[in-house]
C-alpha cells in the first residue's frame, strides 16, 4: 500500500519520455529483424503488409497503452488491475512471461552485436561473411556473448534506469541516424545492387495474394514487436507521465523514428546482399551480419565504420533490453517488494538460462531455437497481449480511455470516437484473423521443422 501512497517518479523532461520510449523502440527489431522478416517473406510484399499494420494497428494499439499507462501510474500489472480487476492481473502475468521469452533470444543476438563490434576492430570477422556468422552464431562464444550482454542490460536497470536510458538515446538516435545515412548513400553506389532495390521496394501483389497466410501474421507481430507493443513496455513508460502530454503527437514521434530506421535498414541490407552475390532469398537471422560484415570487409575505412556501426547497433539493442527487463524488475519490486538489485540479479539469471538452448542448439550452423522462441512471441503472445489490452480498454473502458487522451489535446470530437471503433471492430479483427493464422504457421513449423529437428 505504502508505494502507492508514495510520490511517483516521472520523467524530468518531455524529451525523457520520448527518447525512452523511442530507445525501447528502436532496436534489434528494426536492424536485425525487420530486414530477416522481409527476406523471408516476399521482400515488397511484406514491406507493404508491415506499413499498412503500423498505421492501421500500431498507432492506435500505442495510443491504448499510453493512456492506460498514464491514467493509472502504475506498473503493468498493477494498472491492469486497477481498470479492469483483479482477473485481469493474469494478463499482466502473461506480459511477464513474454518478457522473459523475448529477452532470452534477445540477448543472444545482442551478444553477436557485440561480437561484432569487437570483431570490428580486429578486422576478423571479415574473410567470409557467411561462414563467419554460423561459426558464431552457436556454441561457446555465443553463449559467453550472450552472458555478456545480459550483464550488461543487468547492471543498468539495477542502477535504477533514468539517466542510463536517458544518455544512452541521446547518444542513439542522432549516431543511428547519421551512420544509417552514410550507409544507405553508400549502398546506392554499389554495383549490382540495383536488384536488391527492386526486391525490397516494388509492391509484388502477385507474392501477396499466394503468400498471405504467413504474410499477414508475420507482419503483425513485427509490427507489434518493433513497436515495443502488446506486454506493457509503453503502459510502464507512460506511467512516468503528467497529465499535459500530446499522447497522439507523441506517439507520431515515436512511430516516425522507429519506421524510418526499419525502412532505411532495408534500404542498406538488400543492395548489400545482391551485390555480394548472396540475394534475399531467405537469408534468415544472419541476414545483416552477413550483408554488413561483407561490405565493410571491402570498403575503404570499412573496419571503422564496422566499429562505429556495430558500437551504435550495441547500444539500440541495450536500450531496448532495458525496457523488457525493466517491466519484470518494476513489477517484482513494487508487487513483492523486493530490493531492486537483487530483483534485477535473479531475474536476469533466468533469462540467462532460458536463453542458454538458444545459443547452443544448432542446426547446422542455424540457430533453429530463436525461430522457435520468436514465432510463438512475436505472433502469438504479443497479439494475444496486445488484443487482450485492446478489448479491456476499447469495449469496457471507452470513456475513460477518451477523457485519458484528451488531456494534453483538447476535444477530441469524431476522432476519439473514430479511434474507439477503429480499435473495437477492424483492428481486433484483423488481430484475431492474425492470430488464428499465426496458430497454424506456428504448428507447421513446429511439425514440418522443428520436431523434425529434435527427434534427428
Ligand atoms: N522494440 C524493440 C526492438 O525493436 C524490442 C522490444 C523492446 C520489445 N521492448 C519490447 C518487443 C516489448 C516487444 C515488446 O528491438
């Protein structure tokens, strides 16, 4: 009781709010898995189906979690609790569990990043790009990596977050954006790239219409999953706010950043990719490792972009960790308690170990355990999470959720309401449709690959 009672922490500036909220954004999700979930799912096509979702369900499914956020200054948990009741803490539980999913594979990918980056300067990783990446990907380095960045994303949010997140994106977002630049400018004169181009960015609705049932829920969860939505990252965030915010311009912001970045990765990876002869077909988790540490190997000063690129890549992927940590630490300390620090120890041990089969299991060379940890996080757990909120908030909670907005706008009119019935009907539809396709997707892979895989 005595924590509610207590004057809550909130962010110092408006910049604070935006900047970690972009930080949680910003991250693996656009470099590593935007341009992998595009070379595996029809280039174009997908690229489309993902824009189309970021407007159509991330901005509005953003604008939910912030006012449910905002209205109650509570953790996840306890803010879902207090709208909806007592049953609807279980929901909270399950945000808990995604974060423990999502931050285990997380890690390990975070831990090639930094592999990288100490490969960048010793040139290393650069003979062949290919090989490179599946001598690393699994094994031991892979786990000591992994230990490494789980370390690290520990120690931060033990110290308590607020300046780590705060300096970290300062740093971020202009280095991101200046490095991503150069890149994309030196893409474009690459020959042989031109392909690649093409690949990426002419809509193919011929791939849409016959590839759709994947398409679709991939393109959901990734817009879910780059958006930091659907286990409370923003419902925390936007609890540390007051009351004066433009939510929906804020949202923009965020929105805007993190699109941009994922659309200029692509412009990156896949004229990189054709140019190096290896193409976009399916070129799975190393698609940017592979398609980066190629080029860099050419280029003159390659190896200091290579540690500028991958320091930069290093810090998006701790700023994002931080936020998936922080949901389970704040929830352990205010619920139970418990001292942060060593809250923050325990838990990040357990996603350590949950981490652990991801980063040893190989298959030939494949990291096959991510695909099994992402697909059911990504497209199941952060659309049902993400539903779940959207029902709480739209069906039972509409005029609260309107009055919530409205603060820091002024009156609303037909646009709250367009909002609510946006949310009510088409959005959760399409989030349902999704999942059911996400379902089977999730039970083909496990049946055609990965069982497959275990029984040998
Ligand atoms: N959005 C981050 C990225 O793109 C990852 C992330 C952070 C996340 N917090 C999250 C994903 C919460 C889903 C839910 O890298």
């Amino acid at each position: 009781m005595s924590s509610l009672d207590t004057i809550r922490e909130s962010w110092a500036t408006r910049a604070g709010f935006i900047l970690a909220a972009v930080g949680s954004a910003v991250g693996l999700g656009n470099i590593w898995r935007f341009p992998f979930q595009v070379g595996q799912e029809g280039g174009s096509a997908f690229l489309l189906m993902y824009l189309f979702f970021i407007l159509l369900i991330g901005l509005p499914a953003m604008l939910v979690e912030f006012t449910v956020g905002r209205r109650t200054n509570r953790n996840a948990v306890g803010a879902l609790r207090k709208i909806g009741g007592r049953a609807w803490q279980y929901v909270g539980g399950l945000f808990i569990l995604i974060g423990f999913i999502i931050l285990s594979y997380y890690s390990v990918i975070g831990g090639w990043v930094l592999r990288y980056f100490g490969g960048s300067f010793t040139g290393g990783y650069t003979a062949d790009s290919e090989a490179y990446f599946f001598e690393i990907a699994t094994g031991f380095d892979a786990l000591l990596f992994h230990a490494i960045f789980m370390a690290l994303t520990v120690g931060i949010v033990a110290l308590g977050i607020k300046q780590g997140i705060e300096l970290a994106v300062k740093l971020m977002v202009p280095s991101v954006i200046v490095i991503m630049v150069g890149l994309a400018i030196y893409a474009v004169t690459l020959p042989g790239g031109t392909e690649g181009y093409t690949y990426y960015l002419s809509p193919d609705f011929d791939v849409l219409a016959s590839e759709w049932r994947s398409i679709v829920p991939a393109a959901a969860g990734q817009a879910f999953f780059t958006l930091s939505l659907g286990m409370g990252v923003m419902i925390t965030y936007a609890s540390y706010l007051s009351k004066d915010r433009n939510l929906a311009e804020d949202s923009g912001v965020i929105i805007g950043f993190d699109t941009g970045i994922a659309i200029l990765t692509g412009l990156i990876v896949f004229p990189l990719l054709f140019a190096a002869g290896i193409g976009a077909a399916d070129p799975g988790p190393g698609a940017i490792f592979v398609a980066l540490a190629g080029a860099f190997a050419e280029i003159q000063y390659g190896l200091v972009l290579g540690v500028l690129f991958f320091g930069m890549f290093a810090v998006a992927a701790l700023s994002s960790a931080i936020s998936l940590l922080e949901v389970v630490v704040s929830y352990a300390v205010d619920e139970y308690g418990m001292n942060r620090p060593v809250a923050t120890g325990i838990i990040g041990g357990g996603i350590f170990l949950l981490g652990v089969p991801v980063a040893l299991i190989s298959d030939g060379g494949n990291p096959i355990v991510i695909d099994l940890y992402d697909i059911l996080a990504a497209e199941i757990l952060l659309v049902i999470g993400g539903i779940l909120v959207m029902v709480l908030v739209a069906w039972f909670n509409a005029d609260l959720a309107r009055d919530e907005l409205s603060k820091g706008i002024g009156r609303l009119g037909a646009l709250g309401s367009l909002w609510i019935w946006l949310v009510r009907v088409p959005v959760i539809a399409v989030l349902l449709i999704s999942l059911g396709l996400a379902f089977l997707g999730y039970y083909e892979f496990l049946s055609d690959e990965f069982i497959p895989f275990v029984s040998g």
